[in-house]
C-alpha cells in the first residue's frame, strides 16, 4: 500500500494517528499501547472531532481494508482500532518519526480535504 493509494481523508487520519503514536512512544509508552487508539468514537472526541461520526468510521474502515489499521468490529461499530505494523513501516520510510514531518503533511493533506 502506499499513501497515494488512499483518499485524502484516510492520508489525514492516518497522519494524524502517526503522529500520536509517535508522540506517545517519545513520552515513554511501550509499543503496543501507543498503537492502540480504542474505539471510533474514541477516535472521533480526541483526534477527527470536525468530522461526522459516520465520516470518522468509514475512513477507518477505509483504512483497516487497506491494512493500515487493526479493528475490531463489534455492532456494525469500531469498537477497537490500532495502528497496523503495515501503517508503521509506511510512514516511518515515509517521514524517518520525524513529527515535524508529519505536522507539515498533515497540513497540507487537511487543505485538500473539501
């Protein structure tokens, strides 16, 4: 897979939960924890709240068929979802777990999105 395979919207999520991930591994979190990112709804309070709830689980749905995220469907609902060690290895060759990197291009991601 790579990032111009995907729409704007899963390349600002994903970027997004990237950038968490790295966060989180610099404050200390093991690797498995800072992968985690708990349900959509989850998702949707703390990383895409300008987005409709039905826009923020169908772009994760959108991810996890690309096996970019690892869910766990319960209820027609992403009730939990992780980061894959596919989406990992794409963007640590993509952005080297430069945060700045990845600020920038989900920046410039967010300004596509109509």
């Amino acid at each position: 897979m790579k990032l111009d395979e995907l729409t704007n919207d899963a390349r600002y999520l994903l970027s997004q939960m990237y950038k968490e991930y790295i966060q989180n591994r610099s404050k200390g979190k093991n690797k498995r924890d800072a992968m985690a990112f708990g349900s959509e709804f989850e998702i949707h309070d703390n990383i895409m709240p300008e987005w409709s709830r039905a826009d923020t689980r169908e772009t994760i749905n959108e991810l996890s068929r690309s096996k970019l995220l690892d869910v766990g469907f319960g209820n027609g609902k992403a009730i939990y979802v992780s980061l894959s060690t596919s989406a990992i290895v794409l963007m640590e060759h993509k952005f080297k777990d430069k945060i700045d990197a990845v600020i920038n291009y989900a920046t410039k991601i967010k300004s596509l999105i109509i």
